[in-house]
C-alpha cells in the first residue's frame, strides 16, 4: 500500500470516527484541527487505527506528529 493510500485511508476512518466530510481533509492538515479534537480523543482514534491495519505503534513514535501524512508515515512502518 502506498502512503498516499494510506493517508487516504487514516483520513477517511478519522472523518467517520468524527463526522467530518473525507473531502474537507488533507494530508498535511494538522489533524487536531482540523478534526476539533484533543489529545484523549486522538488516542481513541488511534486505537481504532491500530485495530483497522492490526498493528501497534508505540506512543513514542507519534511525538511531533499532527498531521494526516505523518501519521501515515509512522503506521506505514508497522504494517506488514
């Protein structure tokens, strides 16, 4: 899966998860933004990521992170 698909795939679970339009969101939109979210709901979806591609990532690996693209780049490592 390419990362750019995968980004297409995070973004569309994150605007489900938070009734938002998939369209409205982009890779490089900080994703607390743009969502209306805090960090409590950010790792609600993030355990439904880590439950939609059946992998773990570590807490540490996400620091800096915000947005759409790198989160992608992180959960790219982990999938198989």
């Amino acid at each position: 899966m390419s990362e750019q698909d995968l980004t297409a795939r995070l973004i569309d679970l994150a605007a489900k998860r938070f009734k938002k339009s998939a369209e409205s969101l982009k890779s490089d939109d900080d994703f607390f933004q743009a969502l209306g979210i805090d960090s409590m709901q950010a790792m609600e979806l993030l355990t439904e990521i880590e439950e939609h591609f059946e992998v773990e990532v570590p807490d540490y690996e996400l620091q800096g992170v915000t947005t759409f693209a790198g989160l992608a780049e992180v959960v790219k490592r982990r999938v198989p």
